[in-house]
C-alpha cells in the first residue's frame, strides 16, 4: 500500500519544512492529516479504538478550541485563525492518531530521518548566516525569514535532543555507524542552538537531561542516574560558558533585570520590553478575565489604547509590539482563564501520558518515543514563557502532527513482537535481536 509510505514521508518533510520555509509546512500538515484520515477510513474499527484508548487525553485536546469558540461568541467575533489552530490540535490530530495507527511502527519510526535532516538544515543555515564574525561582533544571526533568533534557537535544541533520545532505538542494519550519525547531527545542531545567542533555551536542559537519565536507567539506580544528571548539566554549563557572547547576554540580562525594577519597568531594554508585555497582558486579563479581548490581533489596540493610559507600558513598546512574547499570556489575555487551562491542557495532558509510558516495565521502543514525546510537550511548555512559539500556525500544526506521531510509536501495542516478548530491556538490546531495517525487510 502506498499511503503509509507517502504518510512517512510527509512526516520527514515536516520539520525540514519548519526550518526552512514559512508556508509549506501548513500544505504539508493538511496533505498529512488527508491522508492519514484516508489511512482510518480503510482500517474503521481500529481507528475507533482511538477514541476510547484516549477519552481523557482527547477531550484535554478540545479545550483550547472550546475557550476560542466561547470567547468568540462573547466578543461576537470570530477568531478564524485561533479556530483553525485549535481544530489542528484537536480534530485533525485525532484524525493523525487514526491514520498512524495503520502504519508498521517499524515503518513509521523511519520518518524520525526528517529530525535529524533537519537539524543539519538549521545548523548550516545558522553558520551561514554567522559567517565570518561567527558573532564576533555582537551581532545574532537574522534567522527573521524563517522565525526569530529565540524561536529559532529553540527548535534547534529540541531538534538535537530528539536526536539524542532517538539513539535509543536502530532504524538501519549498520546501528554503530547509525550512532555516529546521530551523535554527529547532535552536536552539529547544539553548535548551530550556541551560534543564536539564545538565553531562554537553557532553561529547558534540566528537564531535557532528567528525562534522559529516566530514559536511560528509570528509577532502579537513583545513584547513578543522579551522577549522570550531575555530569549533563555540568556540560551543559561549560558549553553555554564557552560562548563569550553568551555569557555576555546572559550578564546584560540580569543587569536589565535589576535597572528595570529600579526604573519602574518602562525602560527600553530587551528584558524590560517582555515585562512591559507580560504586564499588558496581565492587565488584559484582567479586565475581563472570563473571555479575555476575543482575539490576537486585538492585543496590540490594548496597548495602544489601556495599557498606555493606565502606564503599563511605554510609548515605545505600545507602538512597536504587538503580541506579548509569552504563549500564555498571550492565551490569557486573548481568551480569558479558559484559554489559558486549555494551553495547559495542551501542554500537559499528553506530556503525562509520555511520562507515564517511560516506566522502566515498557519496552525499549516504546520508552524511547516516549522520552521524544515528552521532551517535545514540556519543551513547548518551556519555551513558550519567554517567547510566542505558537505565534504562526504552522507551528501549531507540528505540535500537533508530532505529538500524535510519539503517542502511536510509544503505545505498547505497536511493539513488535518480539519486543512485546522480551524479559526486559536486556532482551530488547540483545546482540541477536534483528535490526528494524531488516526485520521490515523480511516482512
């Protein structure tokens, strides 16, 4: 059947998409998700079973859609865009969920090829953009024609950690020249993540590295999976220190941070500017906390009009901002407290499934795409407070496509079989335990 393979290859493009251009990825996401519902169609009872092996996480899904709808009609207005994004991560990705369960695992676990192609996309086009100062000059590379430097630099960090948790599973015949490969485009992508000068981005290592450790060894060996967390985090520490314009910014931030304080918070500063926003949305929020101002666009008239009347912003930042660089803030203050328990929702609802399948019991495949799943939620999560990561649709539709993506892969079911046979993660890395690549092969 060819739909599985041209739904393998739509999910490969997906990311090397998002790196590199602007409106291809949404053509890709809906291509995607057509055939995908094409795909459930043909296999109906198995599909359906979506909806009962997911009756909590599904209805989480619905809620950012639900506070748009509600709000649209308080306002009566009609939030197109926030509609069609929360029918992306509802609708369209039960429709996802449906479709990739027709599909091999074996099979769809090769589309992890687009991450790692995409990482080395994004690094090149860093280096290439940095090229020659490499950012002896201060200056970051203008990454604008794809997405901003922070949001840029973030997806590249989430890229190479994805990387690094997919070497726990072998795609080829050959998984020692497979390893190197990964290890490579890892640090490649890092490289290229230091090259953007993005501060915020570290916030998310921590939770990047426990997740790892709990990849690694669960919670058999506390001891040592705390030393190995210990000696990540110190790496991590000498490879942001090594970037003298790193450490540079990250000094620059916390001296704004202080004088902002002292100058009331208005002043002009890149720390004090995402105060100033985060405070207008605050005070939108507030304002009508139920339903919010009905829209996204609506925010930046609020600073214009409210928030720089009541003093809550500069004249500076009302004129040359507009949205508050903040995805819950931004969810708050365009749809009241149901906007922002729904990007809670989004968030968390299948970050705890993920978290909940990479107990030490599953087996090792289905722990590894868990891993990848989890570290993509929480890594939006994080993210998401110090920059707008949803602030384009087309991101949305890559949450929604990879989160579907990892649930499949790490349900237990989609083991193979003699995965699902294993005594233990022993068994499944077992020297004579047939690669994926040739057990496909023979099938």
């Amino acid at each position: 059947m060819v739909l599985p393979f041209l739904v393998v290859a739509l999910y490969a493009l997906m990311p090397v998409a998002i790196m590199t251009t602007k409106q291809t990825p949404s053509l890709l996401f809906y291509v995607a998700t057509a055939l995908c519902l094409a795909l459930a169609l043909r296999g109906k009872a198995r599909s359906l079973r979506v909806l009962t092996d997911y009756k909590l996480l599904l209805p989480c899904l619905c809620a950012p859609l639900l506070a748009v709808l509600i709000s649209s009609l308080a306002h009566s207005h009609f939030a197109g865009i926030s509609v069609e994004a929360g029918l992306r991560v509802s609708l369209c990705l039960l429709f996802l969920l449906m479709g990739l369960r027709q599909i091999d695992p074996r099979l769809l676990r090769q589309a992890t090829w687009g991450i790692h192609a995409a990482a080395i996309a994004a690094a090149t086009y860093v280096v290439y953009l940095s090229y020659p100062s490499f950012g002896a000059s201060g200056e970051r590379p203008d990454t604008s024609a794809i997405y901003n430097a922070v949001g840029y630099g973030n997806l590249m960090l989430l890229l190479a950690v994805l990387t690094l948790f997919s070497l726990g599973w072998h795609l080829t015949a050959h998984p020692r020249c497979e390893n190197a490969l990964k290890w490579l485009v890892a640090a490649v992508a890092l490289l290229g993540f230091i090259l953007t000068q993005t501060r915020s981005g570290w916030v998310a290592v921590p939770v990047f590295a426990g997740l790892g450790v709990v990849l690694m060894y669960g919670l058999k060996r506390p001891w040592r999976a705390l030393a190995l967390l210990v000696a990540i985090l110190a790496i991590a520490a000498v490879l942001a220190a090594s970037s003298p314009f790193l450490r540079d910014r990250v000094a620059l931030a916390y001296t704004q941070t202080l004088a902002c304080f002292d100058t009331g918070s208005i002043a002009n500063t890149s720390v004090c500017i995402r105060f100033q926003l985060w405070r207008a949305a605050w005070h939108a929020f507030l304002h009508n906390p139920i339903v919010g101002l009905g829209d996204h666009g609506l925010f930046s008239a609020w600073m214009k009009t409210r928030a720089l009347a009541d003093g809550v912003v500069s004249s500076y930042v009302a004129n040359n901002y507009g949205e508050p660089h903040n995805d819950m803030m931004q969810a708050l203050s365009s749809f009241g407290i149901l906007g922002g328990i729904g990007l809670l929702l989004m968030y968390f609802a299948p970050a705890w499934l993920f978290i909940r399948r990479l107990a030490y019991h599953h087996p090792r495949q289905t722990r590894v795409a868990a891993a990848m799943g989890a570290a993509f939620c929480l890594g939006f999560a994080i993210f998401g407070l110090t920059e707008l990561m949803f602030r384009g649709i087309r991101t949305v539709g890559l949450y929604a496509m990879f989160v579907a993506f990892f649930l499949v892969l790490s349900e237990d079911g989609r083991a193979p079989a003699r995965e699902l046979n294993a005594t233990g993660p022993a068994a499944a890395n077992s020297p004579n335990t047939p690669s994926e690549a040739t057990a496909f092969a023979k099938k």
